[in-house]
C-alpha cells in the first residue's frame, strides 16, 4: 500500500487497480465488481448533484451490513459529503435523535429499520431512500423526486458508452477534513456525535496494512456492524483500499452462521469480538477434545508440541483454514480462553481502541504480544498513564496523535471533558504499561461499561430514565458477569404514601425494569434489580461514590 496524503485517493486508486475483481459480496446473495461498484457511486453522485447535496453536508445510514450499505457509505464519502453511520439496532427515538442531531440531510435506511421510524420525527430530512433499491420512501424536495424518477435517463446521458475508469474522479479531502459522525450512544438527549477527520481514517487503515498486510482479491467476513469504527475500519474500509473482496452477512452475526461463513470464504483476515471468541472456542473447539485435555490446556499444562500442533491445526479449521491473523478488540478476552490460544500458538492478536480514535489505540502483530495485554502504542500514535508508576500502579491510560478525533460534534464542552490542553486524550480506562511499552488494561476508571460484545454503554443515560419512573428515588448500572444490573434505592415516602408494601415495591421495580427495557437496544437490556433499603453513599458535592458498588454481588 502507497501512503497516500487524501484518503480518498486509497479508494479511487484501489477502485482503478482492482476495477475486474469481486469487491462487496452479500453472503449467498450477489457480488460487486469494483467496476460494479464504481457505477454505482457514479449513479448516487448523480443523485446527490441533481437534488443539491453539497460537500460538507451530512448523509446518515442506518441498516444491516451488506453490500447496499457499503456502496452508500462509499458514495457519501467520495462525493465530499459527511458519512453519518447509525446503528439499526438503536429504538426508533434514538434514530430519530442521531439524524435530526447530526442535521443530516439524506437517509438511507433498510427496510426493519425504516418500519419503526417517523419521517415526521425527522423533519429536515429533505429524503429518505430504502438501502437496498434506492426507492425513494420520502421526499420533501422536488428536485430530489425528479431526480430520483429520472436518474436512469440522467446516467445514460452522462455516460453514454457507460462508467469508464477515466471517468473516475473523486472529492480530494485534506487531514482535517471531517470524514464522518460516529455516535458512541443513541439514547435521546445523551449522543455525543464523534467526528473522525479524514487524518483518522487515513492512519487507521496505514496501520492495519502495516501490522496486518493483505492483498487484492484475498478475502474478508465482515461479522462486525459497520455502524462502530471497529468494524468499518478492520472489515471494511481497510478491506475496500487494498482490493480485497468483503463479504457481508447480513443478518444478526451468530456464532453458528459465523462458523459457516469462514468455512465457505476461508478468510485472510478475521476481525471479532471476545464474545464470538469464547463461545466458539468452548463450544466447537474444546468439545472435540477429551474432556480431561480440554480441562487441562485452559490451565496451560506442558503437552507435547505434536499434540499442540494437532489442536492448532483443528482450531484454525474452524476459523476458515487461511486466515493469517485473527484480531480481538471491542471488550476484554477471557483469561482463561487467552491461555489456551497462546498455548497451542494459535495466531492472535489483542487490540484497544474507542470510537475517538477511529479506533486503534494499541495493538501488536500477533507474535509479539504479551499475553493479557493489548499490545503497545500503534503508529502515529502515543499513550501514557497518569500514574506515579505506570508498570506496577494502575493509572489513567491517556494517549494523543494522528488517529485522535476532531471532538464531539456540537457539543464543546464535552470534549474539554476528554481532551486536556495538552492534548492529551483521557480514555477512562485504568492500565498499567511495562518497560517494553505493553499496556495491560485494569477496567474502568470512570463510568464508561462495555459489554461482552465490544458495544459502550453510558450508565447515567440509563439512570435518567430509570430515576424518573415510579417510585425510584436514585439509580446505579453496573455490570456483573457481563449482564447489566439496576441498584435502586426507591423513594420509600412515595410508596408507602400510595399504599404500596414492601413486595409491592419489588413488583413495581420489576416493572419499571421491564418498561425500562422496553425502551432500550437489545445490548443495553437490565437483567436484574436490587433494592437497596437506604441511599447510596455521595461525595461532598452530592455525587454517588459509583466505586463502592461496582464489585458488589447481586
């Protein structure tokens, strides 16, 4: 891979080089030439010209992976335009919230996403398009509908011997450039909208080249949504601008339809969460083994390296076969899984990062990672630990650099918050680093929770509507054994005054747990409650002390 200054330069020479091998693939559906491709965003350019999007202007895109979605985002960007990528697992009203906060002026959506949404909720919305047939669901612009009702004749007009590669000629950004909003939460009145310069994205996928180098026509699974930059970046943006073919699931990612997918592609490169890890690695793998060895290699016992090579090479099957790495990111792998992979050899990786960093952080080659970390700073970037002594006392894992966001979009305050005057930018991670610079996570230092498939979680977003239900007088989420639980102190006045006995208040708590839940994302859901029978314990200026309840047992 040639550096390139403008990142859009990646995809515009990667578009021209590879313009006759397969690109975006939905997993037993259809495949995208990069050609096809290259169409295709000729077609939507078209589309945004006619109707007067200009660069700059904001374009969300909210559905499932697929092939449809790649080609919206891949069309905003190369336009000039702003990418705004939205969860399709967000409630309608945090859809709703994202697109009117992000004042974007397009949406694409799939089709279970935009059964759930009120174009009335969104009102400046100039239109809305189905992802997957470009339909036009709504339209507040004529020329937007005469554009859309018209656009076969205008392409044919355009490019009467059809879409050539000379014809290729795309926005040319610059660093600073804003490339895209990444929202970390949906939760109405909550989202802080990340902005990514094209600077980040640029060093993000230089890096994976790097460290995790693959080659044109080679394959990729996209397991990971393309809604969070873990994904975009590792599956698809990286993927796209070195010619690789990325296929999409599009459908909810299990294990099981996992599994299939890296047997029929055998993918070059895998990127996944612990979660998917864990469970094929315990399911598939260790109950093909003797029970007794399975016991025995997740405590690292000495076996011998032909057994090893045995199980490594039954582990790597069951990944595809042909992959050369696979990377974890997202949450914290399991200790006990991480000894097993290490003791067979078995080619992985564990990487940090946030959405603010578009998102790599730290990360390794696979065979210089130390075990339990997350490897040591990435390239262009620098991290430190705001601790007296980094290699034995847990401190504040803070990093600065090229991957660094712009800020959260509309929202100045909040990044003073993050980012110091020295430019430093706190994570709210606590972290130890050794002499060699391997930085080994310890957990949260502030309130951030992540739950077991990589997806960030603000606890005070959930509290806020938690505190306003019946009869709650204070509110804490943590997070036990992976599951969310609510510590509630009730308002105890307020329900003794109503009637209610101390089996009414448990019953009302459950029902608040499950209006709660009703109004949340699947990855957010409570799963427990307890009561506590006084209140939490505050600071000076009236604030919970969270910490004194994060390891409590439920």
């Amino acid at each position: 891979m040639k550096h390139q200054n403008c990142f859009i330069d990646y995809i515009e020479q990667s578009i021209i080089n590879n313009w006759d091998l397969n690109a975006l693939t939905d997993y037993k559906g259809a495949t995208l030439q990069y050609k096809d491709v290259a169409r295709k965003i000729a077609k939507t350019h078209l589309l945004f010209e006619e109707c007067g999007i200009k660069k700059g202007d904001k374009v969300a895109i909210c559905g499932r992976n697929s092939s449809f979605w790649a080609v919206a985002f891949l069309a905003t960007v190369t336009y000039g335009a702003v990418a705004v990528p939205v969860l399709h697992e967000f409630k309608a009203d945090n859809i709703h919230n994202i697109v009117n906060h992000s004042e974007a002026r397009i949406l694409f959506v799939g089709d279970q996403a935009w059964e759930n949404l009120n174009e009335e909720l969104m009102p400046n919305l100039e239109g809305i398009f189905l992802l997957n047939t470009y339909d036009l669901l709504h339209s507040r612009s004529e020329k937007l509908t005469y554009a859309r009702e018209n656009l076969n004749a205008l392409y044919g007009k355009k490019y009467p011997k059809n879409f050539r590669k000379e014809h290729i000629c795309y926005h040319k950004n610059h660093e600073e450039e804003l490339a895209l909003i990444n929202y970390t939460s949906g939760t109405t009145g909550f989202s802080k909208g990340v902005m990514l310069p094209y600077r980040s994205l640029t060093s993000n996928v230089e890096y994976c080249y790097e460290k995790h180098p693959i080659n044109p026509g080679e394959k990729i699974v996209a397991t990971l949504p393309m809604g969070h930059v873990y994904g975009m970046t590792y599956d698809f943006l990286y993927g796209i601008t070195v010619g690789a073919q990325v296929y999409f699931l599009t459908r909810m990612p299990s294990p099981k339809i996992i599994l299939q997918a890296y047997a029929d592609v055998q993918p070059k490169l895998i990127a996944c969460v612990p979660l998917i890890v864990d469970k094929i690695i315990r399911k598939t793998i260790l109950p093909k083994l003797d029970n007794k060895l399975s016991k025995f290699l997740l405590h690292v016992p000495i076996v011998s390296d032909k057994l090893k090579a045995s199980i490594l090479e039954e582990t790597k099957k069951t990944f595809g076969g042909n992959f050369s790495e696979l990377i974890i990111g997202g949450a914290s792998l399991n200790a006990a899984i991480e000894d097993f992979m290490k003791s067979i050899n078995f080619p992985y990786t564990v990487g940090y990062g946030m959405t603010e960093c578009g998102p790599i952080i730290t990360s390794d080659y696979w065979k210089d990672l130390k075990k339990y970390s997350c490897g040591r700073a990435a390239s262009r970037m620098e991290v430190k630990i705001a601790s007296k002594d980094p290699e034995n006392i847990p401190g504040e894992l803070l990093c600065k650099g090229t991957n660094l966001m712009l800020g959260y979009y509309k929202n100045e305050e909040a990044t003073k918050e993050v980012i110091d005057a020295d430019g430093w930018f706190h994570t709210g991670d606590m972290a130890i680093m050794d002499k060699d610079g391997y930085v080994t996570l310890k957990g949260r230092c502030k309130n951030l929770l992540m739950n077991a498939s990589g997806q960030n979680i603000y606890p005070e977003e959930i509290e806020s509507v938690l505190n306003n239900m019946p009869f709650v007088a204070e509110s804490l989420i943590v997070m036990q054994n992976s599951k969310l639980v609510a510590l509630i102190y009730p308002d105890y006045d307020d329900a003794f005054a109503n009637g209610l006995s101390e089996e009414d208040i448990e019953k009302a708590m459950e029902a608040n747990r499950a209006s709660l839940n009703q109004q949340l994302p699947a990855y957010e859901q409570i799963t427990k409650i307890k009561i506590y029978q006084e209140e939490f314990e505050k600071t000076a200026k009236k604030s919970i002390k969270r910490f004194m309840y994060q390891g409590e047992e439920c």
